[in-house]
C-alpha cells in the first residue's frame, strides 16, 4: 500500500516538475492575417488557459478593425475607420520569429492619442509580448506623423510583459496602464516627444530608449510623461537602460502629465545629454516624484545631477519647490529594484528564455535531449523556419540534400523563441 502510494505521488511530482507541450494555437500568416489572430484569441471560450499565437519574419500591414471614429480637424468633425486592433482576451502570447524582421504596422491618417494604436491592450491581464517591432505610421513612410500616434496602448492591465519588443512612433508612442502593471525586458522604445506616457507601474529593465530627430520641429523632446494615481507608490523606473539618438538638441528626461506623476532614472546610461535640469513643466501639473540615481553619460562618467530641477509652475505660472529631492540617496535607491516595485509577482521568471540543448545528426535524424521546461522546438532548416514540433528528434526531409543545415530553437512556456542552438550540416 505504501509502495503504490510513494510511486503515485513520484508520478504527481513528475508531471507537475515537466512543462506542459503545446502547439501554437495560431500562425501568421499560415492561419490568417494579425487581425485574424486577435480576433480568434479574444473569441475563445477558455480564457484562462493560454493562447498563443507566433508571427512568421515579415512585414504586416494592419488596416485595424474598421468600426468607425469621430475627430475634429480645424472646427469640423471627420468620421473615418478605426486603425486600431484591440486585444481583450487575458492569457493571450503573440510572439515575433525576430524582432529585426518580424513588423506588424499601421497607418492612421489622422493624429490623436486616442485614435491611432496599432495595438490596444484592453483589459487583457497577463498579456506577454516578444520578439516584433510595432509601428504606428511611421516604417518606411516618406511622410510620418508629427503628432500623436500610439504604436502600444495598455489599459487596465496586470502583469503584463514584453519581452524584446521594440515600439516605434514619434509622440505617445507608448501610452501605459491606468492602474495596471507592466514589465518590460530588453526592449526598445523610439520617439519624439512624450513617447511613453500614462499611468500604472511599469519596469523598463535594460531597455533602450531612442530619440527620433524630427524635422523642422524646434521643440524638444522629452522622454516621459506619467499620468499616475495617488495609490500607486512608483509609477515609471528606468532600470539600467540606455538613452541614445537624436543629439540635434537637448531633450528633457520628462514632465507631469496628470494626477501624482512618478517616474525614476536608475543606473541609466545617457549616450545624448539631457537638459541640465532634467524635468520640465506641463499644464501646471504637480509632480509626485520625478528622480534620478547614478546616470552616467556615453563614457561611463557620472553625470552632473546637481541642477536638476526643483522648482516647477502651477497652473496659475506661479513658481513652487517640490518637496522630495531629485536625486534619489542610496538608501532610497534600494527601495527600486525588480523585486520591491512588483513584491507579489516574479516576471523575470516568466519572462526567461530556454536555453538551447546540444543537437547531434546521425543519417538524417536530428537528436536533442529534451528540455523540460521547453513548450515546444521550433525547427530551421538552411536558415529557415520549417516546423514545429514537441518530440526531440527530427527526421530531415528526403528532399533535401548534402550541405543541409539544421538548428533548433526552444520556446518557452509563454512562447518565446530563445537563441539557436548549434548547427549541424548533412
């Protein structure tokens, strides 16, 4: 009695330690367009099960969902098809084969924050993204917007991630929860001015930000724009990232959009120098904590933070000193890592990437030790994608001949491919 009970709980222990195997649920362009592959996830009936679905490298034009939008350009109301393509669903992956060749992009004609993202994130917790570059308006058009067009908006999202992600436009670009969370892991962010705007605790870790240079536009740029509530203790952190691009002029680090504004600089690297004063005004807007520790420029030197600004306009353009420092002490600055913004919630770790295993080719049969942790492999043969498949061997087709090259990826539990493993060649 004994015995069976200890081999059935060695069998439970077995099956709970080994990743489930999957297939993804939908491919583009195999199964349909980018639209399509939304559309499927949010018509699902099980939403607490994951959903994932892979992008093949490429570029995807997105037209969005057609429903019809009012704006009003110079005093007359303009209706006109929403470009926009909006994911409800939570549990949802959609995942890039690169994010150097896989982009999904749209094109609205017309400027407006609310108006213009290629992807609108609604509500949808547990959304992780990685490995494509969104565009709003912007990739390989001779005529980008110089006004506001999201590639990415989130609302009212928890624990969302992205994972080498790049987010393109020029102003709000990346418009963040109201209340929600959001963790960012190596990923990119290019624009002009308030490019990464709102609410919500968001954690950019070893992200680069890009300055877009506009043409024939005097002001400046400025990084961030926070929006965030009163209840929430940290708003934006940059941790460890890399700010590089447009050095035509100086550039603030960001200003206060609305509400208790939080946002926080930390061991970041500066390539281009921002204004001496780091921050500037917007509205008359009170910041809550707009701060910085231990930037240093493209040198690795310590930047000069002793200007940074202190003093800020209320809406009435009457001169008030914030009472927080803008130098974060390094006691304070201990209270800003990964671990203390998200207590309840470990993103790194779903955010991980499989290592590859060591294939070996005997005939024409690829062999791997299978990875536990592995969703699935994807297969490339002679540089291409060619399947997907959960065993760990692979039988290379008899229509291929000598010099056939073959390499594996493994995706993780979320999706994401991680790097390729070693090469063998028939």
């Amino acid at each position: 009695m004994r015995k069976s009970l200890l081999i059935t709980l060695l069998l439970i222990y077995s099956f709970i330690g080994r990743a489930q195997k999957w297939s993804y649920d939908f491919i583009v362009p195999d199964d349909g367009g980018f639209l399509e592959a939304v559309h499927a996830a949010n018509s699902r009936i099980d939403k607490e099960v994951r959903f994932r679905i892979f992008i093949r490298k490429g570029h995807y034009f997105v037209k969005g969902e057609g429903d019809t939008l009012t704006t009003t350009e110079e005093g007359r109301e303009v209706r006109f098809p929403s470009p926009i393509t909006t994911l409800t669903a939570s549990n949802t992956s959609i995942v890039g084969e690169d994010w150097h060749t896989t982009q999904v992009e749209n094109r609205p004609v017309h400027e407006g924050i609310s108006i213009t993202s290629t992807l609108f994130v609604k509500g949808a917790d547990n959304t992780y993204l990685q490995d494509f570059e969104l565009w709003c308006n912007l990739r390989d058009n001779v005529n980008p917007f110089a006004g506001r067009a999201v590639s990415l908006h989130e609302r009212n999202c928890r624990r969302n991630i992205l994972v080498n992600m790049s987010l393109n436009s020029t102003q709000d670009t990346y418009w963040t929860n109201d209340g929600g969370t959001t963790y960012l892991d190596g990923c990119h962010v290019s624009g002009t001015v308030d490019f990464i705007c709102g609410g919500g605790t968001v954690f950019f870790d070893r992200c680069d930000i890009e300055l877009v240079k506009r043409d024939n536009y005097e002001k400046r740029d400025i990084i961030v724009a926070p929006a965030t509530a009163e209840e929430i203790d940290y708003g934006f952190v940059f941790d460890h990232c890399r700010v590089y691009g447009n050095d035509s002029v100086r550039f603030h680090l960001g200003r206060p959009w609305r509400f208790y504004p939080r946002c926080a600089f930390v061991n970041c690297r500066f390539e281009v120098l921002p204004d001496p004063l780091g921050w500037t005004n917007m509205s008359g807007n009170r910041p809550k904590l707009l701060t910085e520790y231990g930037s240093v420029d493209k040198d690795g030197r310590m930047i000069d933070l002793s200007k940074r600004r202190r003093v800020f306009e209320d809406r009435q353009k009457r001169e008030y000193e914030v009472d927080y420092s803008p130098v974060l002490s390094d006691a304070e600055v201990a209270g800003y890592t990964l671990d203390k913004v998200f207590p309840n919630w470990s993103p790194k770790q779903d955010a991980g990437q499989v290592a590859p295993p060591l294939i070996t080719l005997r005939g024409r049969t690829v062999r791997w030790k299978d990875i536990p942790e592995a969703g699935c492999y994807a297969v490339y043969v002679n540089g291409e994608l060619r399947d997907f498949i959960t065993s760990s061997e692979y039988q290379i087709p008899s229509d291929l001949f000598t010099g056939t090259k073959v390499f594996i990826r493994c995706a993780n539990q979320m999706g994401g491919l991680g790097k390729a493993s070693n090469t063998v060649e028939m």
